[in-house]
C-alpha cells in the first residue's frame, strides 16, 4: 500500500470516528430525531414546495 494511501485511510479513519462520537454525543445530549419525526417533516416541506410549484404555474 502507498503511503498517500495508507494517508487517505487515517484520514478516513479519524473522520468516521468523529463523525461517530459527534452522533453519540447528540444521542446523549438529546439532539435526536425519532424516523416518524423526519418522516413528517420531509413530507411537509414536500408539500410547501408541491403548493408553491403550482401557485408559480397558475
């Protein structure tokens, strides 16, 4: 393996770990969102833009 491979991989490796602590973080301080809750946020601001799109067209 190269070094700028072997690189990349550190690289890649601390960041997934930061990534990972960061979300552990969130979950203990609460900072989380159950799959129902983005569900129907999502929806909703599909349908904003769906309501706007056809206010633009009429």
């Amino acid at each position: 393996m190269s070094k700028s491979t072997i690189q990349v991989d550190d690289d890649y490796e601390a960041w997934f770990r930061r990534k990972v602590e960061a979300g552990r973080t969130a979950l203990r301080d609460g900072r989380v969102s159950s799959n129902e809750e983005i569900e129907a946020r999502f929806a909703a601001k599909r349908e904003e833009l769906l309501r706007r799109l056809d206010e633009s067209s009429a």
